[in-house]
C-alpha cells in the first residue's frame, strides 16, 4: 500500500509522515508520498529537506519517499489531506467567526483536490482521510467528486481521544482505560456522548458517582 500526505510539510502532515515511519506502517518497497499543498509557497525546498533528514533517521526502516508539489501526481491508495489554512494560534480567534473564515479560505484546496483526484484517478479513487478543517467541510467537497463511501473525516475522532483524555485527566488513570466517543463538528456543535463512556475497573455504581462529578451540572 502507497500512502500520499498532503500538505506533509505542516506541523500536522509532518507528525503523520513521522508516526508512519517510526512505526514501520509501510514496508521499504512501499511508498510515503510528501506533497505540497501550495506549489507557490515561499519554501519549495521544504519537503526536499525532510525527507534528507528522515532518510538519515530511519536509514534502515524507511520506504520509499517521493516528493511532488504536483497534484496531479498523487499516487497514494490512501490519501491523507493536511494541507490548508490553519486556525490561529490565539484561543481568543477561535469561534464561529474564524471557523467561517477558515472555511472560506480552504474551499477553493478543498474544491482543486477533489477535482484533480476525480479526473486523475476515474476507475480507481483512493481512500481519502480528511485531516484539514473544516473537516465536515472537507468531506462535503471531495465527495462532490469521489465516492462517499471512499472520504473519512476524522474530526469527531479527535475530539473523542482529547474527550476521554479530559475525563482520564479528571480521574487520574491512563487514557487507554476510558472509552467514549464525541459526535457533531468542532467548537460548540460538539456533542459528547456520555452513555457512550466506559471506565476500565470502575462499577457501573462507581462511574455513576464519579460520573455526576465530571459533568459538574
């Protein structure tokens, strides 16, 4: 299995490109596919350079690495989308208004790539993994043009991993013995499902009371 990382020169992409790495998900023959997002960013040697570095980290487990900045080369039977405007980094910029904002601004990368891998790629679309917000905006667009069933978005997957964190926080257990999942988009249309939560090593009586304590009204 190839795998293509759009956007891999970005703080998120380039933490995916790592992870894939450093845990072996692909085998040397395979392919881990670096592409730029924007080819008139003011870096064009960005990813060049990163994948010099991990060839010498991971000199004796890497894949193949491939660079592009074009998207009509994109090979990746999976295709994971990190490109894009990001939010700002100041919480007093993140609401509705930024998020609208950010939408605005990532519609015309949302709307080329949906088109490029539609026309690039007919008989065999990837799998494409939406990583870049507005995520449920992202899916709208791409499956415009590819098959519903072949766009992931992983908005409300990360919002349940840092849901069971806070409530493993607030016990003062391992995230791994707390399962839980959040529905809806980012910010305030968050929907946590709390009925869905499951505590390894508490009592159904136990979660309940420390449940009533969590929630905290």
């Amino acid at each position: 299995m190839d795998i293509s990382i759009i956007g891999a020169s970005g703080a998120c992409g380039r933490q995916i490109v790592i992870q894939i790495i450093r845990d072996r998900l692909l085998e040397r023959r395979e392919i881990l596919q670096l592409v730029a997002s924007n080819p008139d960013s003011p870096h064009p040697y960005l990813l060049h350079g990163l994948r010099a570095d991990l060839q010498d980290a991971y000199a004796e487990t890497i894949p193949e690495l491939d660079v592009t900045d074009d998207l009509t080369q994109v090979i990746g039977e999976v295709v994971i989308v990190a490109g894009g405007t990001t939010f700002a980094n100041d919480p007093r910029q993140i609401g509705e208004a930024s998020r609208d904002a950010l939408a605005q601004a990532n519609r015309p990368f949302f709307e080329r790539l949906a088109l490029t891998l539609a026309e690039a790629r007919p008989d065999h679309p990837p799998m494409v993994i939406v990583v870049t917000n507005p995520v449920e905006l992202g899916v709208h667009l791409l499956t415009e043009h590819l098959p519903r069933e072949n766009v992931i978005g992983m908005g409300a997957y990360s919002d349940s991993l840092r849901f069971r964190w806070e409530i493993a926080h607030d016990l003062g257990i391992g995230r791994q013995r707390v399962h839980g999942y959040v529905l809806g988009e980012h910010g305030d249309g968050m929907v946590p499902l709390w009925s869905s939560v499951r505590v390894q090593g508490l009592s159904p009586v136990e979660w309940w009371a420390a449940e009533k304590h969590l929630r905290r009204g």
